[in-house]
C-alpha cells in the first residue's frame, strides 16, 4: 500500500497510473491494453478522494490526513497464463479481474474505491487500487483501515478469495 497525504504524490501517481508520461518498466507495444474499470475519466486521485470525503465525513479533515490508500493486487508471476512469447494473457475480462474488484467493494466499500486500474504492460498483471479509507461510522482514519493488524488479515483475505485462482497466501 502507499498512503496519499497530498495532492502532488497523487497526481503523480494517477500520471503513472494512466501512463501519462513515460515509465521505464512498463513495455508501450504492450499486447494487451491496461483498463480503468472505475475512474473512467481519468480525474486525479486528489479529486477523487476529496469529492468522496466531502460526501460523507462529517468532521474537520485535517491537512496532513491521508486522504487515499493505492493498494496493488496480484499474484506470483508463475500464477497468470502466458503465450509462447512469454507475455500474460488478457487478464482484463477475466473472472480474476471481476473477483478481484469484487473483494476490492465487499472489503472497503463499493463507494469508497474511487479507481481501479489493471496494468497488463509489465510483466506481472497487477491492479492498481485506489481507497478513500472511511470506516463504517464515517470517519476518515487510514490508521483504523489499513493498520497492521488490518494489512495482515487483508492478505490472508485477498488469498482467501483469489484461491480459485489458483494463488495462495505468501508468507505471514
């Protein structure tokens, strides 16, 4: 996970995430285009985040707030079907893509994932998750969402739910 504490890591990592500018370990002739399944506008992070807060959090937010949590989801690269070239299959109308947006909504809400982006010109598919971490009474507080306790036991849930899959939980 990395936390969002203002507005210029989360533009940067929104531009990175959209490939907005150049990044040396994705492959740009990529067989298989990456997908936004949330933020299909591509608006920043920070916008995201602030307009969700605003709808919900009743309390003064405090400047140095985490106000989003980019959580990445995937598995071992042996996990995922490859051709004979090497590079993954189209991950992005899989049933893995669908389970993993699906425990992304039933783990944080559906309202509180505000992007979803699947990266399919690395290596690896992965996705890349976009949080505003408000928890069930209403309140902003990445500290009560993603604390240790809470990251552990997402792990093992994550693997729980990728089992089908074929993934298995890595070391506690």
């Amino acid at each position: 996970i990395a936390k969002l504490t203002s507005q210029a890591p989360a533009h940067n990592e929104a531009t990175h995430n959209y490939r907005q500018h150049e990044v040396s370990n994705a492959d740009p002739p990529a067989q298989h285009p990456n997908k936004e399944y949330l933020n299909h506008d591509k608006t920043d992070y920070w916008t995201l985040a602030e307009a969700r807060i605003a709808e919900v959090v009743t309390r003064k937010v405090r400047a140095d707030q985490v106000r989003a949590v980019e959580v990445i989801m995937t598995g071992s690269p042996e996990g995922f079907v490859r051709g004979q070239d090497g590079r993954a299959a189209d991950y992005s109308k899989s049933k893995w893509a669908g389970d993993n947006l699906r425990f992304l909504q039933e783990k944080y809400g559906k309202e509180n994932g505000v992007s979803f982006t699947l990266h399919q010109d690395e290596k690896t598919p992965h996705f890349h998750a976009v949080i505003v971490p408000i928890t069930p009474d209403g309140r902003l507080s990445a500290k009560d969402v993603f604390n240790r306790e809470g990251l552990r036991q997402l792990q093992t849930d994550y693997a729980q739910a990728m089992a089908p899959h074929g993934f298995e939980r890595g070391i506690e």
